[in-house]
C-alpha cells in the first residue's frame, strides 16, 4: 500500500512540477505514462533486490560475508542521484561490480538482454521521482557535464 501511495504522489509532483518557469530542468518528467511505464519496470526487475519501496538492503552500507556490499536504495537516502544518466543506464544495462567489493563478479546483474533502451529510460526517469529537488538538480547537471565532456 506505501507503494502504491508513493507511487500516486510521484505521479502528482511530477505533474505539479510542469507547472513551474523551470519545469524541463525539474521534473523527471512531464509525461506521466513514462512514470509508470518505470515504476513497472522497477517492480518487475529491480523491487526484489532494491526493495518495493526503493529502500534497498538491510545494512546497505555496510559488507556482507562475501565482503560486497549489499544492494543500495534508489531514493533520497542512498546515492543513485549521484551519477549522470549515461551511468545509470551504463549500470543497468551492463551490470555493476562496486568497486569496494571483495570479489570480482558483477553485484548487479546486466539487464541489456532484458530491458530495452527505453524500458532503461523509462526506469531513471521513475528513479528521479523518488529524489529531493536538491538531487534531481544535481544529477542533472552531472548528465548535463557527461554530454559535454563526449566528443
């Protein structure tokens, strides 16, 4: 039912966040459908790792007994808003070994046999509705210098 609620309100801020003078720079998206095409995505694949309500592993911070660390949130509290679009959709796509892990094998599992690029899309755009103003603004000028520094 959380679930479901934050859901609901993620759709409304996302809405409510079109109406302003910045509204391409704020929202994660003005298009609703694109919302939830990636919280279905998210429940789908990334919920029985990361949690239903984005608030990954218990003890997320800290190794397990392998010495990985275990799956992060994706909301505010963890650290997801921190890279650009081009690394997130790297991440999902081709997997991610966290490089303070012990081992070497890929802690999250590539998903470019599963998703399509626009399933990937859609799922940092529904990421980016569990972020602070704060951090949806952050991240976007990590995106921003990501594009830059391409040739």
């Amino acid at each position: 039912m959380f679930s479901s609620t934050r859901f609901r309100l993620s759709i409304a801020l996302a809405g409510a966040f079109t109406l302003t003078s910045h509204a391409d720079e704020m929202a994660p998206s003005s298009q609703p459908g694109l919302i939830e095409s990636g919280h279905q995505v998210y429940q789908q694949q990334c919920a029985v790792c990361h949690g239903e309500a984005a608030q990954g592993s218990p003890n997320w911070r800290r190794p397990d007994d392998q010495g990985n660390l275990p799956p992060p949130p994706h909301n505010a509290e963890g650290h997801t808003w921190r890279h650009s679009d081009s690394m997130l959709q790297r991440m999902i796509s081709q997997g991610w070994r966290d490089p303070f892990n012990k081992t070497q094998r890929l802690t999250m599992p590539a998903f470019e046999q599963t998703l399509t690029p626009k399933e990937i899309d859609n799922l940092i755009v529904y990421l980016k509705t569990l972020w602070t103003p704060e951090q949806r603004n952050f991240q976007m000028q990590q995106s921003r210098d990501s594009s830059a520094a391409k040739p």
